[in-house]
DNA sequence: ATGATAAAATAGAATTATTCTAAGTTAATA
DNA sequence: TATTAACTTAGAATAATTCTATTTTATCAT
C-alpha cells in the first residue's frame, strides 16, 4: 500500500469525500522528497487542475496533517514547507539556494535536556535544523 | 562591557547613528531571554517612544543581525523571535503557550550527518528545536 | 555653537503568506 | 436519481513583513 492508498483509506475512515482536487494533491505528495511549499503545490496542480484554488490547497494540506498524514517542517523562515513522510526525521537546508535535504538518524539518545530545562520543561520532541551548501551551490562557477 | 555597550560599540565601528529608538531597541534586549516577536519589541517600545514606528523596529533587528549581534529564531511556524544571546545555543518551545526557553548544550559532536547526505552538503551547523510542555501548561486547573 | 548632509525615523502603502467567507458544486449515500 | 453535508471556488480579509516617499536628526566639519 503505498502513500495515496493510504491516504485515501485514511479519508474514508475520516468520513472525508474523495475529490478529483484531494487526489491530485495525494498524487503529487506521493514520494515526494522536495519539502514543497503550499504555493509549489498550488502551481503543480494548476497543470491538470487549472481551477482549482488555493484554499483547496490549503484546506487538504490542512486536512493532512490533522489525520498525521502530513508533517510541517518549520526550518525555512520565510515560509512553511510540506512532508508527505511521516517518519521522524531531521533536515538539511542550503543555506544560499534553500533546499531541503532528509536525514533519517535518530539522534534522540544524545539529545537531552539539562538538568534545570528539564525541571521547567516536560520533553516530547526534538527536530534538528542543520544548515549547509548543497553541492549545487559549492560547484564554482555556476549560472 | 555588557550587551548594550558592546553593541554601541559595534555601530560606531560600523558607521551607524545611535538614535534614541535604536538605543531603546537595546536597552529592551539587553539581557532579554524571552525570545521576543518585533510586534512584541514594537509595544514594548511604544511605552517609551510614542511614536515609534514598527518600519524602525525591523530596519534595527536587520541592522543588528546583519552585524551579528542578533539571532533569529525559527522554531515558531508563524512568526519569527528574536534572541539577543549569539551564543549558540539551541531551544524548546511549548506546545501549549509557545514560551520559549533555551539550552546551552553543544550536541555537535553526536550531530553527524549521515554519508549520503554528507556527500551532497557541506555541513555549516545545527540548531535542534525542542517541543515540550511548560511547567505553567501540566499544572493543572489554569486559568 | 552652527550648518551641511548622509543616515535614520516615520506614516502609510505594498507585498506575501495564509485564513476566512459566502455562494455555487459534488461525492457519497440511500 | 434525489438528497445533503461536505467540498471547491473566487475573492475578501488578516497578519507579518517590507517598501516608499517624506521629514527629521545624529554626526561631523567648520
Ligand atoms: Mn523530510
Ligand atoms: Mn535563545
Ligand atoms: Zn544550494
Ligand atoms: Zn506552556
């Protein structure tokens, strides 16, 4: 069963309706690596679906991630990007063109609160942002 | 030297004017550990300086991080806050209130990248996000 | 001290991301 | 095939941030 399939039973069990726009969304998060944003989604869907708007976009996105379909990645400062892959992980953003790389290490071992956070603080979860230069944007020369 | 001379220092050497507004910017930051919004510097603000505008709070923050005397920080998905500590240091936010607090830990040494994934970035540094519930949030009966 | 001037402050308009609203459409069910 | 709650849509509204044009001022050289 793959990320479409299920989803879709998902929003069967949710009692949600199955529309052409839903799928489309389903569709293009479906393997997708990218961490798009709601507006690379929008423009993505606008090719078979060139009605369709961005509340939709939104209201599915949002739909997503209340079922835990979905996850948020807050790493970007200027806008909030997408993750079809559930699974906890960290990322990697370029620092100079903002793309977004996955890393699936599970660093929770090492990451523990001091003693005098974790008496203010009850923990239950951690995401780490790494920052760095993709290999695109090292390679000199570029256009 | 505290944090407010040290930056006074700063903008001269950078050629930057000491105005009342940007010295009140300062004075609000200097040792705040909140973690402020603009907006929230802004009202500070206005206590003293009635006629502050919130062109002038931003135009300060970007001057300030610009000469590395301020960080950003991005683990609140709708707005950004701001850290007068340059230290590095990493945070936890409350899922519940959104208070932020801080975590002077340096997890660089268990912060690996992965081979594949070192392979395409050039690792800068990192910055772990902590999610958690305040003490305030588990107490029960809130008001 | 005074004047010149580049830099900064201001009000408000503009922009961008996101959410809301009201009206028309449709997937699901019977 | 009809019913209807849920969905989609266009566009308005909101909120955070940035920009613009104008006025004000800190600094520096007289
Ligand atoms: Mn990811
Ligand atoms: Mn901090
Ligand atoms: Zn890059
Ligand atoms: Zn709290």
């Amino acid at each position: 069963m793959n990320y479409t399939e299920n989803i879709i039973s998902k929003y069967r069990a949710h009692g949600f309706k199955l529309t052409p726009q839903r799928l489309a969304i389903l569709k293009c998060l479906d393997g997708n690596t990218s961490h798009p944003t709601a507006e690379d989604i929008y423009i993505e869907l606008k090719k078979t679906h060139p009605t369709v708007s961005f509340a939709t976009v939104y209201n599915t996105l949002t739909s997503l991630k209340d079922m835990g379909a979905l996850l948020e990645v807050t790493i970007d400062p200027d806008r909030k990007h997408f993750d079809p892959n559930t699974t906890p992980h960290h990322h990697i953003i370029c620092t100079k063109c903002g793309s977004i790389g996955d890393i699936f290490v599970d660093y929770s071992q090492a990451l523990t609160l001091p003693e005098d956070v974790g008496a203010e603080f009850f923990l239950t979860g951690n995401h780490v942002d790494f920052y760095g230069l993709c290999k695109r944007c090292r390679t000199k020369g570029q256009v």
